[in-house]
C-alpha cells in the first residue's frame, strides 16, 4: 500500500494499485512533456485531475467542483513531480536491463574460460559460447530490465510520487490557509 494526502491533507493508506496521479492526468503529463500540448484546459484543483466539460465532481479525488474553482493550467511543481517520477522509473528499468547484459557476459567469459582451460580451445564451442552471447544479451535485459525492472521502477517511482504529493499538498494547504 502506498501512502497519500486524503482530501483534507492528511496522510492516509491507499489501496495497491491505485495511482497518486490519475490516468488522464499522467496521460496529460506525457503529452505535456512530449511538446503535443499546452498547458491549459481545466483542472481539479486539489488533485489536478484535467476536468472534461460539465463534471459536477472529480472522478479522481470526488472534490466538488463548486467546492474549489477550476484551475487554468498546472502548476510547475506537480509537472516536475512527473518528471523526477518518469526520470525514477527509468533508472531503475535501465540498472536492470544493464545488469541482464552483464549476466550475459560473465556466462560468455564464463563459457570462453572452460574453452580455454578444459577443452583446449576447441573452435565449435567458442562459436556456441558465441551463440550464447548473441542470445543471452538480448533475452537478459528484456526479462530484468523489462519484466522485473519495470514493475520495480513502477512501484518505487509510485512510492516516492506520493511522499512528495503529500509535501505538496500539506505546503499548499498551509499557504492557503494563510
């Protein structure tokens, strides 16, 4: 479970899986990262959430519209939020994939060494050796980086998008309070 603000601020347990960012906003973001987009529209303005035209409440956090206007576009730390989250989950997918490629190598080296040492470098098992190496440095990387990286990077990147939604929140709670 991942921790995040509840509507008041306050810390609370969300269930596994759901997201701090909603889908439509982290969709946004990319589009908004990528160039594709301005940024503007309208907003939820506690959760961020982009509001289609007519929504009484958010679909994402339940903030009554009326309760809190709109807003016109997002502010910049909830985009570099994103980012460092984006920049998280691929560092931990690449250091992954780059480890499957360093297990491949070691079982070349590996394979290369019992040639060398034990089979007086017999020419058919350097070209297998070989073989292994082509195979296993393509099939490495993808299975860590890609499978187990990924869902990795995914949890940590949620893990730290929430602690720092719930400092963004409390922040801004305090200043408008004041």
């Amino acid at each position: 479970m991942t921790e995040a603000p509840n509507q008041r601020g306050e810390r609370q347990r969300l269930p596994a899986g759901r997201q701090v960012f909603s889908t439509r906003l982290e969709a946004f973001l990319d589009q908004l990262a990528e160039g594709e987009t301005p940024n503007a529209g309208a907003f939820c303005s506690f959760c961020y959430n982009p509001l289609p035209a007519g929504l009484q409440r958010c679909d994402h956090c339940s903030q009554g519209v009326g309760d809190r206007p709109a807003i016109a576009s997002l502010p910049a730390d909830v985009i570099d939020m994103h980012r460092r989250k984006r920049r998280r989950e691929s560092l931990v997918v690449n250091s992954f994939a780059y480890l499957g490629l360093g297990l491949a190598l070691a079982l070349f080296l590996g394979l290369v060494a019992v040639n060398v040492l034990a089979m007086d470098s017999e020419l058919w098992f350097f070209a297998i050796a070989t073989l292994v190496l082509l195979v296993a440095s393509r099939l490495f990387p993808a299975l860590l980086g890609g499978v187990i990286g990924d869902e990795v990077g995914f949890r940590y990147a949620q893990r730290r998008l929430a602690e720092e939604w719930a400092a963004h929140v409390a922040q801004r709670e305090t200043k408008r309070r004041e």
